[in-house]
C-alpha cells in the first residue's frame, strides 16, 4: 500500500509546510491528487469539497480567526442559557 495517503501522513505532511503559502500550495497538490488519482486517499474520507475550504480559509490573511470567534460566542450564549436553567 506504499504511496497512499492516510490521514496520519497527511497531517504530517501539512504540519511540515511552515508558512501559509507552502499550505496552501500543499491543499492544491492533494486537491488536485484526489481528482486525478482518487485511489492515492483509499480508507480517507476528505472529499474535494472539503479540500476547497480547507484552501479557501488557509489563504486568508488570518486563517481560522472568524471562525474561532463565532464557536466561542455560541460556547457563550450556551453557557448563559445553562446559567439561567
């Protein structure tokens, strides 16, 4: 099974590019592999919908800052509703 992606592999491989831009360039490479060579991904579940996200918030100025503030304000209002129950 040598040359398949797994999901190990490619976190580590994710976590070796060192700036947003090798990232995102690393998203468009897998993006690419998963349409052209499907098999390479057998036993992962990430689609090419999801590698466009991926892709899509990596290449912001500020990946990851919109939406770790809206799962904090919904932790907010969940714990203020629990606080009046």
């Amino acid at each position: 099974m040598e040359g398949i992606y797994n999901q190990e592999n490619l976190f580590i491989e994710f976590k070796m590019q060192k700036t947003k831009a090798n990232k995102v360039k690393f998203l468009k490479e897998m993006k690419e592999l998963k349409q052209t060579q499907p098999s390479l991904f057998r036993g992962t579940k990430i689609s090419v919908k999801q590698f466009d996200n991926l892709i899509n918030e990596w290449s912001k100025p500020h990946p990851w800052r919109e939406i770790n503030a809206e799962i904090k304000r919904n932790n907010k209002l969940i714990n203020e509703e629990e606080r009046l129950n």
